[in-house]
C-alpha cells in the first residue's frame, strides 16, 4: 500500500533523467521544486499581463472564469487498482483478486480476471455458483464457457457438458483428456435414461431409493409432456404412468423405456382396478416415440456405455441428430441431461462444472425446467456449478404465455444466477436482458457495443468488462468457424 501511494506522487515531466531523480528526492525531501519557481513566475507574468489589460496564459481574473493555465498537462499517474479503488470508491474496480481461473483481462482496471464460482462462493462474494452466459449469434459465449472449462480442468475442477447439440464440445473432451458419449442415429452408443446412477454417500437407500423413483418418474412425465407441447398429463395419466413404472422396477432392477411402455399397453389387473383399461393409452402412443421413430435405438435399451466419474470431463454428444425435428432433439436433450445428471449429483464427485450449450430447449418444458430449477438450488450440495449458454432472454417468449408460471419460472432461473456473462446483444432484445438480468443503463450502452470475445460479467453485485484472452491453440480447438466454410 505504502508503495503504491508512494509511486502516484506527482513529479512533473520532462527534463533529463538525472533531472527527474533531483527533483523527486528533493520533492521527497519537503524542499521546493524548480517547477514550483517556474509556476510562480508564470502567475507573475499573468499578472502584470492583467494590469496591462492583457489576458496572456492564466486567463480573465473575472468571477467564474475558469482562470487557469491554458495548457495543464499532468503527467499520467499510475498507480495499482485496489489504490485508484480507495482513492476512487464507487467507481474504480479493485478486482475479484487472483485466485481461480484465468479468463483474460479486466478491460478497465487492464488487470487479469480469474473467476472460480466455489472460491467465490466461499469468500462471499456469489451466493450460487450457477452461471448464465447471454448473447448474440458469434460472440463467443461457447468460446468462453470452453476456456472456463478447459483450464479450470487443469486445476482440479472436472466437467460434463450435459448438452451439445452441435457437438463442439467433442475437441475440447478430446484436449484435456475427458470422454465422450455420442448417441444418434448410426452411433453404436446407448443410454438407458432410466438408469440409477452412483448412489450418493450422503443418503441412506431409503433416501436414495425415493431420490431414484423420483428421478424416473420425472423423466417420464417430462417425454409425454414434451410429445404433447406442453400439455398437463391428466390424474388418471399420472396414476397409469406411476403404476407402469412401479411394475417395471418391482420385475427388473434395470428397467428401460420399453419396460414401462409395455406396461402401459398392457395394464396390471390392479392398474386397470385404478384407472381403468384405456387409462393409460394415451400416455403409450405419446411415450412410444422415444422407442421408434426417429430416437429409435438411442435411449430404449440397456446402457452400453457408463459415466467414468474419474473422468476430467464427459461429454453428451447429441450432434447426429442434427437436423431432427425440433421435437426429437427435446426429447434427447432431456433424456441425455436425466442421465447425466443421475450420475453427476454425487457429493462425493468432486467439483463439477455442468454446461448446457444452448440450453433454452432444456427450458422449454415446464418438467425439464422444474427438474434444472431444482438442480440449480441444489448445486452447492452437490458441488456442481451450472452454466447456461443462450442467445437471448427472449428466446423464453417461446414458451408458455406471457402471464405463465412457466415463463417466469425460467426468467426466475436466469435472474437467480449469481453469474451473469453477457456478450453483445442486438438492440431490440436489450429491454428484456436489461430487465431479466438487472443491467444498468450505462451497462446496456456497453453490451451492445461489445466486440467479438469481450462480455460483461456480472458477479454478485459486481460487474466487470472482461476480454476472454485465448491462446493460438485454444482458439484452434475451441473455435467453430470452419462451420461456415
Ligand atoms: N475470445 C476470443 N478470442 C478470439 N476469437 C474468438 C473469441 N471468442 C470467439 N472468437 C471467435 O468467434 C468464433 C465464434 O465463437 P463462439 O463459437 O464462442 O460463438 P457463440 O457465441 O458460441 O456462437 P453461437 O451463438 O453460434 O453458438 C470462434 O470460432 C472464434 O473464432
Ligand atoms: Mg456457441
């Protein structure tokens, strides 16, 4: 501290170096300048110009007018950030500090930013450590999350990236080691979303039990919610599914989708007693898709591939499927997600970053937006911190109506996230991001007028504009713009 105050003494320049060192250890002596002389007869000049009714250098010596040297020059000071922080409150930054990740530079205090959502969870500063990245199309969101993930691997953080629709998660796996799990048409992988997962050290197997049952049980609300657009299951619905699910597990310890579809199409007499013989009909031709058509071989078997939780990151892998209705890629978004979840909502995991590339297709059903509401609460337990990816907060118009639950559930999970990146957004989409995400005015000028590669952070109640530096070979791995050759 005494340093920094030591090296924003002004001492003016110009004049050798020789003369330069004079003059700071005189000034630091208490004695006067030679400058102080200069000044003083510059005021003596200006004065004898006044009398001459001359205005000269030092200007009218009317009232308010601004009487002064023209031509002020202060040498430039530099002094450290947390020094201008104290000199400067409120408007100077003194940074996050050094601990975490390196993410580039703070564009305004032009110092490095690091971030780790747990090292600053534990000081204080966020209290969640889910993250949400915002922005235009070619901004570099994805750039971001993977120089996040790609070096906080190498210092001891894992990763799984829970959704990929484009599969440029795939290199980053490849770079640091981690695993992939490609699932699609013509991929040999299966993923059976009914899977259990590790049990959790911290749950009794009561406790794990109830946490598994309801885990399926939500998947399974979830696909026929999908298949129907959003539309509620009926109690006898929910009553035939609960009981084709607890028939399938009571005959197999693995259950799979094609299970309980069967029991569906052939009801228990008990599950006929309850809801009746067509109960459960309509729930099966919604269900039926995630076993034929066009997700057929995908999520309708026994997994033939496991979660390596040693693993330094797991990808999810759903790029085969590009070009699959918009239907069909919800549904293998929620199947992929559930599964990975199970396996990554283990205390005993270590610290994981969880990404959800373009993640509003998780968002767009009320059940999957439940379930990720209820993992983003639950994240500090498991020691999991999410991050989001999307373009615009308006791509959540698309779901529900205006006055919805659903709408504001998921603005909910955006304004909750004690993280907030957002790179450039197009003028027209800034209202809702200025109110969804709390922005300030000023905030808002800035973030339209992002370059490529730069967002403003929001951290807590503290913002920075931070340029997410990449190396040559990162941007080689990380980069997506051969797409557009
Ligand atoms: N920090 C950066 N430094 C240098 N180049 C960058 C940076 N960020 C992004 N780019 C360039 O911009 C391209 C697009 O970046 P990225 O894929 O991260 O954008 P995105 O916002 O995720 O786009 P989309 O909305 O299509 O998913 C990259 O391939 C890279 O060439
Ligand atoms: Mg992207």
């Amino acid at each position: 501290m005494t340093r920094a105050t030591e090296s924003v003494q002004f001492v003016p320049a110009g004049g050798s170096r020789q003369e330069r060192k004079e003059r700071r250890r005189r000034s630091a002596a208490g004695a006067s300048q030679p400058w102080e002389g200069a000044l003083h007869a510059l005021g003596e000049r200006a004065a004898s110009a006044f009398d001459r009714n001359e205005l000269g250098d030092w200007g009218s010596r009317e009232p308010n007018s601004l009487r002064g040297p023209h031509r002020l020059r202060p040498a430039p000071h530099r002094a450290s950030t947390m020094t201008f922080a104290a000199a400067y409150p409120f408007i100077t930054e003194s940074g996050l500090g050094h601990e975490g990740t390196y993410i580039g530079t703070d564009v305004f205090g032009a110092g490095a930013f690091a971030y780790d959502p747990w090292i600053l969870y534990d000081k204080g500063i966020i209290s969640g450590p889910s993250i949400v990245v915002i922005g235009t199309v070619g901004t570099g969101k994805s750039m971001c999350g993977k120089s996040l993930v790609a070096r906080s691997i190498t210092l001891g953080r894992k990763a799984a990236v829970a959704s990929d629709p484009k599969g440029e998660w795939v290199a980053v796996a490849n770079a640091v080691g981690g695993k992939v799990i490609s699932v699609g048409p013509g991929r040999s992988a299966r993923v059976n979303p009914l899977d259990a997962g590790p049990r959790s050290s911290a749950l009794s197997e009561a406790q794990w039990q109830a946490v598994v049952r309801q885990r399926r049980r939500y998947l399974l609300v979830a696909l026929v919610s999908l298949m129907r657009q959003g539309m509620p299951l009926s109690p006898v619905e929910h009553t035939a599914l609960d009981m084709a699910l607890m028939e399938t597990v009571a005959e197999n310890s693995n259950p799979t989708l094609p299970m309980v579809l069967d029991h569906l199409l052939n009801p228990s007499r008990e599950t006929v007693g309850l809801v009746g013989k067509d109960g459960g009909q309509a729930v099966s031709h919604s269900l039926r898709r995630t076993v034929s058509g066009d997700l057929e071989g995908m999520f309708d078997a026994p997994s033939t591939v496991s979660f390596d939780a040693e693993a330094p990151m797991m990808v999810m892998d759903t790029s085969a499927l590009i070009g699959a209705s918009e239907q069909a890629l919800s549904l293998a978004a929620a199947c992929g997600a559930t599964w990975l979840e199970a396996a990554v909502t283990n205390p005993d995991g270590g610290k994981r970053l969880v990404v959800y590339d373009e993640g509003w297709r998780m968002l767009a059903d009320p059940y999957m937006l439940a379930k990720m509401s209820e993992q983003w609460r639950l994240a500090r337990t498991y020691g999991i911190a999410n991050l989001l990816i999307m373009h615009k907060v308006a791509d959540l118009n698309e779901i529900g109506d205006s006055t919805s639950g659903h709408r504001q559930k998921a603005l909910g999970l955006l304004t909750e996230a004690d993280t907030r990146i957002i790179y450039r957004q197009k003028h027209d989409a800034m209202r809702l991001t200025k109110e969804a995400l709390g922005l300030t005015e000023a905030e808002c000028e800035h973030v339209e007028n992002l370059p490529k590669g730069v967002g403003l952070w929001k951290v807590g109640n503290r913002s920075f504009i931070v340029a997410n530096r990449v190396t040559t070979d990162e941007l080689a791995v990380f980069g997506t713009d051969d797409r557009m050759i």
